[in-house]
C-alpha cells in the first residue's frame, strides 16, 4: 500500500471493564488495525487504523466503514471517538 493511499486513523474505544485485554485481542484480528493500547483515563483502548482509498470510495469513507463496521460491534466495545489525520509526519 503506498503512503499516498493510505488514511490513518485513531479510534478511542470505551469497553466493559475487565475486558480490555479481550477487546485489544480481537482489534489486532482486524486488517486494517495496525496498532492497539490500552490507555488510562476517560476512554479504555486507542487504536490506530489504516485505510486504503478506493476507486470510488475516499479513505475516510472506508475509515468509517471500519469503524462502523467491525469495531464498533466488537464485543465488549461501549463507545467509540474517531479522529481522522489528514496530515503527519513520523520518525
């Protein structure tokens, strides 16, 4: 996949309590999932997502997609935040 049809995404995840661990597990399961942590504070896990634009459907549209679709009815998964990066850089 090249960079330039790449999208990335960080999905905030809310989760039952004591499941983190099984929630992380089954994101990793998932493609387009390329990194999970579990994180303190208001929200449970983050994941990192990638998407690949398509010919007819944008990145973010697949984005979305993914969340809606797989993440979001993972079980265990209470509530999610997605936040799209329409610019980066990284080392």
């Amino acid at each position: 996949m090249s960079s330039q049809r790449k999208q990335k995404a960080f999905v905030l995840l809310k989760v039952e309590p004591g499941h983190e661990r099984d929630v992380m597990n089954n994101l990793m399961e998932l493609d387009e999932v390329r990194e999970v942590h579990i994180i303190p504070g208001e929200w449970d896990i983050i994941a990192v997502v990638e998407a690949e634009k398509g010919i007819v459907v944008s990145s973010d549209e697949r984005v979305y997609d993914i969340v809606l679709d797989k993440i979001e009815k993972t079980k265990h998964v209470q509530d999610t935040n997605t936040m799209v990066s329409h610019f980066s850089k990284s080392k």
